[in-house]
C-alpha cells in the first residue's frame, strides 16, 4: 500500500464480539485495526505466499496450477505437491486449508 494513496472510509457491520476480540488483539500488537482489515483485503484481492520447498514469495497471480495436484507451481524452483514426500503433502494440505478457510474459498482458481 503506496502511502501516496487517498484514505476512504469504510464502514461494515460485523458480529459484536468478533470485533471486541479483534480490537483487543490488535491493541495487545500494537497494529491499527484499519491496517489489519487494509491488510487482510489486500492478502485476499491478491495473495501472496510462499513457497514450502524453497521459500520464495509469490504472488499466486504469478503462478501456474498444476494439472496433476491442482496446487501452485513455485515461480523460482518450479516445485508443486507433485515434489513432495507424501508427509509434506499432508502438512501443505491442511496449511492451504487454513488459507481456503481464511479466504472463503480457494486460493487460486483456473
Ligand atoms: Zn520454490
Ligand atoms: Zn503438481
């Protein structure tokens, strides 16, 4: 986010105590609630992740799926499930769960 960009104001309606505990939470790390939720609708308007083999951060609209496992291709090392031992591929599959679940939906699409 280009500090140059104007500010506008948002305004939502969310569950009561989602809020209470997220200002709570945000206070604890000292992070604006404005900037977690700017954050938050940049991760999901394009999101950013990294790879589990060789760590390279990616933008997911820079990479391709794999046709065989359905999952991303990393950029830089060309790695996907396909690479990985079987107990990677377990522990990279509830890890991307954790995003779908964070995104309401899948990560990346065809
Ligand atoms: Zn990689
Ligand atoms: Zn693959």
């Amino acid at each position: 986010m280009k500090p140059s960009n104007p500010r506008v104001k948002l305004t939502v309606t969310i569950a009561k105590d989602v809020l209470q505990k997220a200002k709570k939470a945000a206070d604890e790390k000292r992070i604006p609630l404005s900037r977690l939720i700017e954050n938050f609708l940049e991760f999901f308007t394009n999101p950013t992740v990294y790879c589990f083999k060789c760590g390279a951060g990616f933008n997911t609209s820079d990479s391709a799926l794999c046709p065989k496992c359905g999952w991303m291709i990393c950029p830089k090392c060309k790695i996907c499930r396909c690479g990985l031992s079987e107990e990677s591929a377990i522990a990279v599959f509830y890890m991307r769960t954790v995003y779908e679940d964070l995104l309401a939906g899948r990560v990346k699409q065809n």
